[in-house]
C-alpha cells in the first residue's frame, strides 16, 4: 500500500484530522498547486515540498531552504523506492 507521509508517520495532522493537534491540519495534507504528486494524496507523497511540513514537532521549511532532514527521511526514501523512474523530486 502507499502511503501519504501522515499515515505513515499517523501524526494526526492528515485531511480534516487537525483540529485536535496544536499544530492544525499539515500543510501537505492540505494539497493545492501540486496535488497528488507521486500518486499521493493531496502533497501526502511530496511533502518534501510543501511549505512549513513539520517533523517531531519542530517545524521545517520549504525543503530546497531546509537541512538535509528531508532526504534522510523514511518516507521519502520509501516514495522514492516504490515510484523508481516516476518518481518526482
């Protein structure tokens, strides 16, 4: 099964889950301009991506401005795996 990064990760923070969670809903499940990249859920499979994603509570920005966090991430890695020659940087 592929997974969106909030049901691997289950933060709580996927489509219509962040009302309970300080953080609100994640800028990733909310989608927008690249939805469903990498045959994802709104940016669910692309959150490397999307502005202000958030990790262990400590929020990352945009990913070409971050650390190399992203790239060392376990659901990036796995995306990447399982979308081989489709898979969108």
């Amino acid at each position: 099964m592929k997974l969106n990064c909030w049901e691997l990760r289950n933060c709580g923070r996927g489509p219509g889950e962040g009302s309970s969670h300080p953080l609100g809903e994640c800028p990733a499940a909310k989608g927008g301009q690249n939805e469903g990249p990498n045959k994802g859920t709104a940016m669910g499979r692309y959150c490397w991506r999307a502005m202000e994603t958030s990790e262990n509570g400590r929020t990352l920005p945009h990913w070409s401005r971050s650390d190399p966090s992203c790239i060392t991430c376990e659901h990036f890695i796995r995306v990447r795996k399982e979308e081989d020659d489709e898979f969108k940087m």
